[in-house]
C-alpha cells in the first residue's frame, strides 16, 4: 500500500557527527588514485567539518569511452582513509553486486545515484541487497522531477529494514538549458520533508549549480530553505579531475565556504521563513529570465523568416489574438486581466523591436 511504511529514521546525529548542526559530506567525483584519495582526505579533515567523505568508485557516464571509475581497486584506500583522518566513508552503488563489494569491503554508507533513483526496478534490487543488514543508505533525488519516485525509492530502502536514511537534493535534468546543470525545483524537497518528517534532507550544490561560482550561492539557498546539510564534491587539484571538474573545489575553498555560510552565528539558528520563501521566489524569478530568452530567440527566428518572406513586421491581429488568448488563460489561473494586458503587451513590444532589428537590410 503507498505510504505504509513511512520509515522508523534513526535521526542523523545519533549516528553522525554533525558541524554547528550540518551534516557536511565531501570528497571527490570520483576516484582517481590513491594519492588523490589521501591529498584530498586530509586536506577535508584538517577542517574538522566534515561528517562523511565521499567518492565514487563506478562512475554512471551519459557516453561510453569516458573514465568510468577505478572500481573495487579502491576499498582498502578508501577503508586506510578512515583509519587515518575517522571520517566515514560513502561510495555510490548502483547494482546489487555494488552493495555486496562494500559490505564485504567495510564501507560505512551508501548512496544510491539520480540515476539509479529513477528506476524502480534497480531500486527494489538494491534494497533486497541491504535486506537484513543495516548499512547506511543515501538516497539522490532522481534526475526527473518527481517527488513519487524519490518517496518511493526511500520506502523501498525502508521495507528493507534500513534505518539509517539520508536524503541527497542534487537537481533535476531540465530542457531547456538553464544557467544550473540541474534545476534546483526547492519545492520538491520541501514537500519531501512534509511528506516523510524523519528524513534529513542534504543538498548537493556541486550538482545543481555545475560550477564552481554559483555554488556558494545554490548552498546558502539550501541553508535558507533548512536544509540538513551539504554534499560538496571536492578534490585537492579540481581542474585536474577527471570527472565533472568545473564543479569541484579545493577542500580550503569549501573551507571559506563553510565559514562564510555559518557567520556571525549558525545561519540555521537564525532563519525566518522570510528566507525560505524569498529562495522560492529567486528561483521562479530565474526560471522566467531563461523562458524570456528562450521566447525571444523564437522571436529573433520569426524575423529572420519574414525577412526572407518579405513579409511586415505588424500583423494587427496577431496581438489582438494573443492578449485575449492569455488574459484567458491567465484568469483560469487567477492573475488578473489588467495584469496580464501589461505583461503581454510588453512582450509583444520586445518581440516586433527585436524583429525589425533582423529584418533591418
Ligand atoms: C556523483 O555524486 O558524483 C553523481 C554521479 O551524482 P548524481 O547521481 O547526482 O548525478
Ligand atoms: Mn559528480
């Protein structure tokens, strides 16, 4: 029956060490060698920040021929890792046979990736590999925004006994382009946390900003939204890495990051809901702003094609069609007339500017 077994979560600090109430979870994409491993490592766990280092071993690449992880050659540098710095470790499974490797390798926690979270059926086998033990799974939103799928995938986790859940915010694929890698769609996490209370919700800003620049502010979006805490993919030299290496940073950058978010006081300590809803608002804000562009290159196209067509620009009736066509529809959605006249009628302005600017001989 959906929603019976929404999970018994052990809450995260009982099993974590938390920073200023953050679970903070970085390392690299992937790894690379072992020397990368521990140059990372310690560089993390001399901030004593971090709750868990991560890395990925089996890397899911959209096109064959790509680095695609070191594979089970990894275990006893990433088990030396935590010998050395306590930091527990986390690697990405995405077939049964994975969790089998990290069971019997000792690894601490695992996660399952966007695109394994996506498919059910991969789900249900990766959970009947956890079925009566009790390793620590993540859980990545899948790359389609759709809240059912994520609550199902952790459900499925859930009927196998596990109690130790996280979940992992990293953006949803979107067409067309936006200026993040993945949407971040804030709400979706937000109805999460309503819909399953226990579950410590971790945002990734690696993934969803796709750059080092914006991911100081995709995590202090996270932190007004009140997230539990963030995934940062870090690596000791990023633009060496050989994967996603426009997005890592150095483990001192995140460092300054940290620092920064959490300044004067806990940010978390002091949040409105103000906040929260002012990230909801800059994020339909931006979605705007990239649908304008996107609208106005059709515009740019219209022209061109009634250059060729030596047709006007003006066709009077066209803007009367489209004003009563989205006051229309903008009352079945309950904006109001006046509202919609203005907005459209600019548009429309824009449009015929940026035509005759084509068109222009
Ligand atoms: C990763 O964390 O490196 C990864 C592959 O992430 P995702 O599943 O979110 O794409
Ligand atoms: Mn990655």
């Amino acid at each position: 029956m959906p929603g019976a077994a929404y999970p018994d979560i052990i809450p995260v600090d009982q099993w974590l060490t938390l920073y200023e109430g953050l679970l903070i979870i970085a390392g690299p994409c992937s790894v690379e060698s072992r020397q990368q491993l521990e140059l990372t490592a310690r560089g993390l766990a001399d901030t004593k920040k971090i709750s868990v280092f991560r890395a990925g071993i089996w890397k899911p690449r959209s096109r064959p021929g790509r680095f695609e992880g070191v594979g089970a050659e990894a275990f006893s540098w990433l088990t030396d890792i935590r010998e050395e710095t306590g930091m527990p470790v986390a690697v990405e499974v995405a077939r049964p046979n994975h969790v089998e490797l990290c069971l019997k390798h000792g690894i601490d926690i695992i996660w399952l990736g966007a695109r394994t979270s996506v498919n059910p059926f991969l789900v249900q086998e990766i959970a009947n590999a956890c079925r009566g033990t009790n390793i620590p799974v993540m859980i990545k939103n899948p790359i389609s925004p759709d809240l059912r799928l994520w609550v199902g995938a952790i459900e499925r986790m859930a009927q196998s006994g596990i109690k130790k859940l996280i979940a992992i915010h990293r953006g949803f694929q979107s067409h067309p382009k936006s200026m993040y890698r993945n949407r971040p769609h804030w709400d979706i996490p937000a109805a999460l946390k309503k819909e399953i209370p226990g579950i410590p919700i971790v945002c990734d800003p690696s993934h969803i900003a796709g750059n080092r620049q914006l991911i100081p502010e995709v995590a202090a979006k996270a932190l007004a939204m009140r997230m539990n805490g963030l995934m940062v993919e870090t690596h000791f030299a990023p633009e060496t890495a050989k994967t996603d290496p426009e997005q890592q940073i150095t483990p001192e950058r995140l460092n300054d990051i940290l620092e920064e978010l959490l300044r004067p006081e806990p940010l978390m300590g002091k949040l409105l809901d103000l906040d929260a809803l002012r990230t909801l608002i800059d994020e339909k804000d931006h979605q705007l702003l990239e649908m304008l562009a996107d609208r106005m290159s059709l515009s740019e196209l219209i022209g061109e094609l009634k250059k060729e067509q030596q047709t006007g620009i003006r066709q009077p009736d066209r803007k009367k069609d489209i004003l009563a066509d989205r006051q229309q529809k903008g009352t079945e959605l309950g904006l109001s007339k006046v509202f919609i006249k203005k907005v459209f009628s600019l548009l429309h302005e824009e449009s015929v500017i940026i035509q005759r600017k084509k068109m222009a001989p």
